[in-house]
C-alpha cells in the first residue's frame, strides 16, 4: 500500500487541492449511498412509514458523525501544525488520543441507546404508529454507531497521512457493500427495515477494519501509540483533547445542526402533515447529506493546506486555497440546487412510488428546500476556514447561528405566515441569513491581521 507523495508547503495550490479533493469528494459520494440506499431500498420495499422511522433514527447518525468531525478536525489541525513543525511522534500521540477517548465516548452513548430505546425514539419524535419500525431500524444500526464514528476520524488521519486515495476506497467499499447488502435483505430475504439497519451495520464495521488495518500496518506518518494509564499521561492527554474538542467542536455543531434541522422538522411535519409529512421531508434529508459531503470535501481539502501553511507562516498560500475552495463551493453548490429543482419529481420517485401521499408532498416541497443547497456549501468552507486557523469561538458562533438560533424560529414561525411553503422554506432562510452574518462578519475585520484571535 503506497503512501501518496504530497509536499503541503511547496506544491502549487490549486493542484494540491484538486490532489486531495477529487478522491476525498468522490469517497464522500459514494459512502452518501449508504443513506440514499436505505432510503431507496426501505421507501420501495417497505413503504413510507419505514422510509419516516429512518429520518426519526437518522439525528443518531448525525450525533455520531459529529463527535467523529469534532475530534478528527480537532486531531487533523493539531497534527497539520506539529508535522509542520517536524514533531512526528506528537503528531501520532493525538491522533492516538482522538482516537480512544472518542471510543470511550461512543460505546457509552450506544449503550444508553439500547438500554432505552423507546425513550430514546420519543425524543426524536416518534409516534405511536412507526415505534415498532423505529425499533427494527435501531436493532443493529445503534451497535454500529461507534465503527462509524472511527470512520470519521480515521478518513481524515488518512488524508493527513498523505493517502486521499486510499480514503476514498474507505469510503467506497463501504457503500458499495451496504448497496448489495441493502438489496438483499429488503427483497430476496425480506427482512424489511430491519435488514436495511443489518446493512448499514455491517457496512460500517468493515469500513473502521480497512482503516484500522492502513493505521497498525502501512501508515508512513501517523502511528498509533499504546495509550498510558499513569496520572501524568491521562492529565496530558485530557489537555490535547481538550484542545482538540475546541478546534473541532465548530464541526460537531454543524453535524448536530443537520440533527437540529430534522428533529426540529418531524415535529413541526407531523403536526402539519402527519406521518406522510415526515415521509415527505426525510426525502430532503436524504438530499441534504448528499449536499453536505461535496460542501465538507471542499472544507476537508482546504484544511490540511490552510493548517499547515499557517503553521510555517506562508499566508499567501493559506488566502490562495480559502479563494479556491469559495469558488469551488459556489459552482458545486449552484449545480446541485439547480438539479435538485429542476430534477425534484425524479429524484422524489427513488424514494416512493406515485400513488402514495407522501409523494405528492414532497415533489411540492423539494423545491422550495433545494434553494438551500447554494448557501448551505458556501457557510460549511467558511466555517471550515476559520477553523483551520483556530479561529474556533468565530466557527462555533457561526455554526450555532444557522444550526440552531435561525433555523428552529423559522420552522416555527413561517408556517404560521405563508403555510405549508414555510415548511420547506425554514432551512433556505437559516442558511441565507447564516451567509450574510458571515460576509457582515468579514466586512468588519478585513483589516484585521491577526485573523486566528479573532
């Protein structure tokens, strides 16, 4: 297994980044698929009520991938600024720590889970008719909340290692594999929702094996180190960590913002629209990771760049990658709201036949909803930027701005003022307003050098 050869000091920028991103965005599609297959595969084989108890499961894989994007943007800044500065071993005795405390952290979440899974399904806003799918569906995707999250830290361990090809096979395999697996359990096996959650499992826990395999036995950079138990070595690495978590913690509040966004929906769908409502908008929610992974691959491929040139003082390279990825973030976001308006009576019949209910709703509604696609990928790079630069009480400000502060007063408000639109409307007008705090933000401290302090 060949280490990619990456020199993040000297290369040309634009061929860096388009170095690292074009595996890294391609990765990201493909392991998008295993939230689209189950969507697919449980909205066609096992109607719309199971399609609404994924969305009212989905805010879990939202938690989980967070922690992971809060620790591995956390481990990946930090270690992008000790390589920088030739300290290797330090480097990997981060990531070692990301690594075990998140583990820890996940292992105790899935538990509670498990423990009290109808308690736990109430909260998101389940009722009555689809708790028995929602049980199915938690069976085994819960279990597999902790492999998931590996992935996530591990993708970008990969990609700091030098090897962006070999994360996007991580992220490949996985998804082709829950593909196969989805179809099988669904149809020839008819396991329903529950071999779809099977699935997802399964697929998850091989994924975190391929990357475990590359860390123990073919990493050039990053090692894992044997963690120490002495009092001396746990208040050291509670330091990193907790320096980690407040680098990274921007990208767990953007995650949980998407949780925010749904959980905040089903209960404002269902009690406009009732359970075909719900069914209606987990459509969108399967779009919007989808938008999410091209705007994160973006922000994922400038921050190693970013990161480690602010770290050996080289800002003219650090400005020309945040000006690559805003541009790069604009064009894809354009795209992907133009087809999601244009394409929306397509892309609803993957999810669910037209005869049902749920499907003449969400055909009215995608469109509405896809207006956010635009800004949506624009906040994620440059809440990413400031991040790279440990700028983290600027990303946090603006992560809780449109994760939380905008987006739930609109999914109550405009449906009160222009109706059943407004549903639709909620998350296109958090992310317009997030975007222009962000540019009133630059405005007002353009001439400010000393950026990172912010």
């Amino acid at each position: 297994m060949k280490r990619d050869s990456i020199n993040w000091k000297e290369t040309n920028v634009p061929l860096l980044f388009c170095k690292i991103f074009i595996p890294t965005l391609l990765g990201m599609l493909l392991a998008s698929t295993i939230n689209i297959a189950d969507g697919v595969f449980v909205g066609r084989g096992a109607g719309s009520h199971a399609l609404a108890a994924v969305n009212i499961v989905a805010p879990f894989f939202m938690v989980t991938t967070g922690v992971g994007l809060m620790f591995g943007t956390g481990a990946s800044i930090v270690s992008s600024v000790l390589l920088s500065q030739g300290r290797r071993k330090a480097a990997s005795i981060n990531v070692t720590q990301a690594f075990t405390v998140s583990v820890f952290i996940m292992v105790i979440l899935a538990a509670l889970i498990m423990l009290f899974p109808e308690t736990a399904a109430r909260m998101m806003g389940c009722s009555d008719p689809l708790m028995p799918y929602v049980k199915d569906y938690m069976r085994w995707v819960i279990p597999s909340l902790p492999f998931g999250m590996l992935m996530s830290i591990g993708l970008f361990v990969l990609r700091l290692d030098g090897s962006p090809v070999y994360a996007m096979v991580c992220n490949s395999v996985p998804a082709i594999l829950n593909v196969v697996l989805d179809y099988l359990f669904v149809f020839p096996m008819q396991m329903g929702i529950e071999g779809a959650s099977l699935a997802t499992g399964i697929a998850q826990v091989f994924g975190s094996l391929m990357i475990g395999v590359y860390l123990w036995r073919y990493a050039r950079t990053i090692h894992f180190y044997k963690p120490k138990f002495t009092v001396k070595s746990i208040r050291l690495t509670m330091r990193n960590i907790g320096y980690q978590v407040k680098l990274g913690i921007p990208s767990m509040i953007g995650e949980l913002a998407i949780a925010c966004m749904m959980l905040t929906g089903n209960f404002v769908f269902i009690r406009y629209l009732g359970e075909y409502g719900v069914a209606a908008f987990s459509v969108a929610c399967y779009c919007f990771p989808l938008v999410f992974m091209i705007g994160n691959a973006i922000a994922q491929s400038a921050q190693p760049i970013v990161s480690y040139n602010y770290g050996a003082g080289q800002q003219a390279r650090v400005t020309q990658a945040f000006r690559f990825s805003i541009l790069l973030a604009f064009a894809c976001g354009l795209l992907v709201t133009l087809g999601g308006i244009a394409e929306s009576p397509r892309i609803v019949s993957l999810f669910l036949s037209g005869a049902m209910t749920a499907t003449n709703i969400a055909q009215e509604g995608l469109p509405y909803f896809s207006v956010a696609f635009l800004f949506f990928a624009l906040n994620l790079v440059c809440v990413g930027y400031y991040q790279s630069l440990g700028c983290f009480k600027t990303a946090i400000l603006l992560m809780l701005l449109r994760g939380l502060v905008f987006v739930v007063p609109a999914f109550l408000v405009l449906p009160r003022v222009i109706g059943v639109p407004g549903l639709w409307l909620a998350v296109p007008l958090s992310e317009i307003m997030t975007l222009t705090t962000i540019l009133v933000y630059y405005l007002l401290n353009r001439n400010n050098k000393n950026i990172s302090n912010l």
